[in-house]
C-alpha cells in the first residue's frame, strides 16, 4: 500500500485550510480562523464536529477532565489550529498526545500565523 492514511479526506481539509487562508491572510486570532474554517467545512460538506470532547483514560480508568481539539473531520482526522509565528515541539506534542489518547491515526497541524501561506503538518501514530 503505498497511499498516505485518508488521503482524500487530507487533502479535502487541506483545500479547505488554503481557502481561508486566502480569504483571510495571517495575523488574526485562532478563532477568527475556527469560525471560518467552521464555514468552509460545511460549504465543502465536510463532516466535522466542532471541539469535540474526547475521553482520557489512565490505567485503563477513565479521567474526568476531557480534552477538545478544535475539529475532528471525517470522526478519524484531528485537525488542530494555531495562529503563531512559528510551530514549535510543543504544539507537535500536544498533537501526538491528542492522537495518542484517542486512538486516532492522523492529525493535521494547521498555522495560520505564517506568510505567504498556511502551514499544515501531517502528523500521524
């Protein structure tokens, strides 16, 4: 097999990403670009659950405190938002944890803080 985990499903969120990023360029807040991206997933039809609450367990036990990336698209792909200069080891970890925790496969890094263009990282466990 030589294809990339949910291919299709990767690049339909990706086209979204650049989409918004051209209509709104970089420098605005995460949730400026939540808001929007909110949008576009729904006129791609792109099925997507907001900040989903996603269980932690310890030991085999469950936690109280849950966890909310800012998508889960397609119920398989994470796709986690941020607005900065520049990704750093920890957004990457806090990601990979995200993946981890939830028995998830793939995660998409998105930084709408960089010019000329969006960043996207394919992260995957």
């Amino acid at each position: 097999m030589t294809g990339l985990l949910f291919e299709n499903e990767a690049y339909a969120i990706r086209g979204a990403v650049f989409d918004v990023y051209r209509e709104m360029g970089c420098g605005f807040l995460e949730a400026v670009y939540q808001d929007c991206l909110e949008r576009e997933f729904l006129s791609r039809n792109i099925p997507f659950v907001m900040q989903p609450s996603l269980s932690l367990t310890y030991k085999g036990q469950l936690l109280p405190r849950t966890y909310a990336p800012d998508f889960l698209c397609y119920g398989q792909i994470i796709v986690e938002l941020k607005s900065v200069e520049c990704l750093v080891e920890q957004h990457r970890a806090q990601v990979l944890n995200y993946l981890r925790a939830s028995g998830l496969k793939l995660a998409l890094l998105v930084n709408f803080g960089t010019y000329p263009k969006a960043q996207i990282e394919r992260l995957v466990v």
